[in-house]
C-alpha cells in the first residue's frame, strides 16, 4: 500500500511537471526584477557578469547598490544580442525621477557604461533600470557588471632624509603628500617610503620638529613632482637645520663656497625659488628667537 501511494506521488509529481508553464529560454535568471522593489544587487567589482536578456516587450530589469557620498560608480551594460540599451540611475532617497539616464545617442547597438560620476550625494542604496529603448528586439541579451573605476596605477615614492650641514640621517622626519599619503623618516638611515602612492601631480612636504609643541628643528620643505604610472620616484631631502649652523650654511651658498645642489629651493621661504639672504635671515632670526 505504502509502496503504491509512493507511485502515485511520483506519476502526480511527473504530470505536474510536465504540464508546468515552459519558461521563455531567454528570460534571464534575475526575474522577477521589474521595478525597484524587486532590483537584485549587483556585487561591485565583480568580475563576472551578470547575464540579463529582455524575453518580452515590458521587460525591464532593476540591479541595486550601496553608494558612497563622492564615491565613482560605473554600471557597464555590454550588448550581446541586437537591442538598444537604456540604462538609467535612481536615487533611493528620491525615486520619482532619475538622477542619470546612459544611452549612447549615435550608435544604438553600443555597450553602454553608466558612471556616476560625482553626483551621489549621499551614502545610501541607488538603483539601476536596464530597459530597452525603441521598438522590442527579439535577440535582446547584455551582460552586466558594477565596479569602482580606478584610474591610473600607483607608483612609489621614496628617498632618504639628511642633514644638510652634516650629512646625517634624520630621522622622524614627517613627509606627507597632498594624496594623503605619509611616513616619518627611519631614525637610523633617514629612509622614508610612500608605497603605492596614487599617480600623476604630487605635492610632498618634509618637515622635522618636536610635533607636540609645534617647534620646527629644520626649515621645512615643499617639492612638487609628477608621478609616472605604476612609476617609482626618488626624493632625497637635505634639509636646512634652524640653528647657527644652517645659517651658515645658507652664507656658504650665497658666497659661493658651497655647492647648492644638496640643497634644493624648495627650502625657500619666501618664493623666489632659491636659497638666499631671506632664508638666512629667517634662520638667525629663529636662533635669536626673535619674533
Ligand atoms: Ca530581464
Ligand atoms: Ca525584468
Ligand atoms: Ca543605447
């Protein structure tokens, strides 16, 4: 009996199943997803794309992200099959209208690549509508993937930090760059390293002091340089003390007795891209701790 009902279960599981809708071969794996309360996330920066298709005319496909303030998104739609793709970007906070539409306006089978730029104004989930434009296409199918653009490759910046006058290392040196990028000088070689350090225009500061009470020990110093791509940069600074004997020194240099090229202008404290009378003037006047 047992064993009959068993049957009986299995040719009622069958006939259901084979009476069960067909579903369209090319309706993708993300349905139901038409409208933003049923989006499905997409992983940023996943390599693998997601298969979608348009299967019927009121097709409309909806992905979803979290969204960082001033963060750079780009929503890429390859065109696999022979449709028009629409792509437009919706704010959670505001979904009556989009803030971005995508549509390649001169060629309608383009790839379309959705960026967003800096117009996410807040942290928050954004939405992504995949739709169609123009009449249906049979042959409707893209791939779809999501990831933070990066620009150029890093590069390293490096180099090592002396007295000018001795030729010591210095160490706790501070450099920092406008990238926002840091290290301090090692105590026993002066060696500072800046490891994948963003790319193109750079500002680097070095400066050496007791960093609590805001007492400078050297005169402080400003290069500007370019970074090549994926490029490593090598920066040595001999850095000018605040004492009689980098006054000095600056004499030297002035006069003539002493070459200044392991001291660059970049120590210049009044513009005039050299080491001069006003950088020795501004050091005696630090010794003299006059104001
Ligand atoms: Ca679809
Ligand atoms: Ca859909
Ligand atoms: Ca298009």
């Amino acid at each position: 009996m047992k064993y009959i009902c068993i049957q009986m279960v299995v040719s009622m599981m069958m006939i259901l199943l084979l009476s069960s809708p067909v579903l369209g071969a090319d309706e993708d794996a993300y349905e139901n997803d038409n409208s933003y309360d049923q989006a499905r996330k997409i992983i940023i920066n996943l390599e693998t794309p997601q298969l979608h298709s348009f299967h019927e005319p009121a097709d409309q496909d909806w992905i979803k992200f979290y969204g960082f303030k001033a963060k750079t998104y780009a929503i890429k739609a390859v065109n696999t099959g022979t449709c028009d793709l629409y792509l437009e970007l919706y704010d959670a906070d505001n979904m009556s209208k989009s803030i971005k539409v995508q549509d390649n306006p001169l060629d309608p089978l383009a790839d379309e690549i959705l960026s967003t730029g800096n117009i996410l104004q807040h942290d928050g989930i954004y939405y992504v509508k995949i739709s169609e434009a123009g009449s249906f296409s049979e042959n409707c199918s893209y791939e779809l993937t999501a990831y933070i653009p990066e620009g150029a490759s890093p590069g390293d910046i490096s180099g090592v930090v002396t007295d000018a006058v001795t030729g010591n290392p210095i160490g706790d040196a501070l450099i920092v760059t406008d990238q926002l990028r840091s290290d301090l000088s090692h105590p026993d070689n002066g060696k500072y390293q800046l490891e994948n350090h963003p790319p193109d225009s750079f500002t680097l500061t070095a400066r050496h002091g007791d960093y609590v009470i805001e007492k400078d020990n050297y005169l402080s110093c400003v290069f500007s340089d370019n970074l090549p791509d994926n490029g490593m940069k090598e920066i040595n600074i001999g850095m000018i003390p605040l004492d009689l004997s980098g006054a000095v020194l600056v004499l030297q240099i002035i006069s003539g007795a002493h070459p200044n090229h392991l001291v660059s202008w970049q120590q210049d404290i009044n513009g005039d891209r050299q080491i001069g009378l006003a950088e020795a003037i501004y050091i005696m006047r630090n010794v003299a701790q006059l104001p």
